[in-house]
C-alpha cells in the first residue's frame, strides 16, 4: 500500500506539474497571441498617422511654395509699378520742364501770346470761327453782319448781334486780352441780353 501510495503521489504531483506546465505554455501562447494582435492594430494606425502626417506636410510644403510664389508675383509687380511710376514722374517733369522753357520764351519774344490765349478761347466759346478769331487778334475793332449770332452754352441760346461792334481788347486789371461786344466784355454782355430776353418774355406773358 505504502508503495502505491508513494507511486500514486508522484504519478499526481507528475500530473499536476504538467498540468502547470500547459497553462505557462497557454498563458504565454496567450500572450503572444493578443500582443501580436495588438502589433497588428498598433502598427496598422501608426501607418495610417503618419500617412495623414505626410500628406499634410505636403499640404503645407504646397502651400508654403503658393505664398513664396505670391509674394514673387506681388515684389514683381510692385517693382514694375513703381518702374512705371518713375518713368511717368520723369515725363512730367520733363514735359513741365519743355514747358516752362516755352513760356519763358514766349514771353520774352512774344508776350501778348499767352494773354491772348484767353480771349482767342472766349471767341471760340461763344461759336466765332477760328478765321473769324485770326481777324479779331489785330485788336481793331470790326462789326458783325446782319443776321449774324454768337451762342451762350450757359443760357442755351444764340443771341443776335448784328451789325454789333465785335473787338478784342486788354483788360488792366488781369492784363489778359478778352472779346468785347459794344464795349462790353462778352459774357457779361450776354448776360444782360439774357435778362432783357426774360424781362420781354415776361412781359408777354402778362399781357
């Protein structure tokens, strides 16, 4: 009994020892097992990060060569405006300068050219032709024809000024020559025959 007994106990611990043995093997099986899986997940994520990380590094790297390209268009530009607006300043100036050289001479050898300049524009306002001007800039006076008429762009009228004394005379105080009807500068003559125009017109209407 004593041997089977003994044999019985070594055949059971031989047992439980295998046993133990089997579930090392199948704890550490298990183990490897879920950290295999989670190799697989981890690893399977990992990649879909740094997929997005390098797509949106290349977002950027584009984005960064839009601005840098932007800003080369924007400096070219810049650059080409302000050539442009140097070379305009520098024909302005020389255009003054052209300019100011003419004046200069005109009024050092012709210096009733530039103050009848404004009565030669006067005649012109008021419809007169230029040969008509050409006749007046003798400063002589002449008269108009019957049935002749000069025109108001302010009143929108055309007045009749025949057989009216028509001269081109200085005026003393801006020294500049200016047109004369009867020895009335134009437009203040045109505007008293505006005002016996609506004084008959009103008349008329009274009556």
């Amino acid at each position: 009994y004593e041997a089977q007994t003994t044999e019985a106990r070594q055949e059971a611990e031989t047992a439980m020892r295998e046993r133990d043995e089997a579930k090392a093997e199948r704890d550490a099986q298990r183990k490897e097992a879920v950290s295999n899986i989670a190799n697989i997940f981890t690893g399977s994520k990992t990649k879909r990060l740094e997929a997005e990380v390098a797509r949106k590094d290349n977002e950027l790297r584009e984005l960064k060569d839009r601005v840098e390209a932007r800003e080369q268009d924007f400096r070219r530009e810049m650059s080409n405006l302000s050539d442009n607006l140097r070379r305009q300043k520098e024909s302005e100036a020389s255009t003054i300068r052209i300019h100011n050289y003419l004046e200069t001479d005109l009024n050092t050898f012709f210096p009733d050219v530039l103050p009848m300049l404004e009565a030669a524009r006067e005649c012109r306002e008021v419809g007169l032709s230029d040969t008509v001007t050409r006749a007046l800039l003798d400063q002589k006076p002449r008269y108009f024809k019957e049935g002749a008429t000069i025109h108001s762009e302010t009143y929108r009228q055309d007045f009749d000024v025949s057989n009216a004394e028509v001269q081109i005379k200085r005026n003393p105080t801006d020294n500049k020559f200016h047109l004369h009807i009867n020895g009335t500068r134009v437009f203040q003559w045109l505007k008293e025959q505006w005002q016996r125009l609506k004084q008959t017109f009103s008349r008329g209407l009274r009556y």
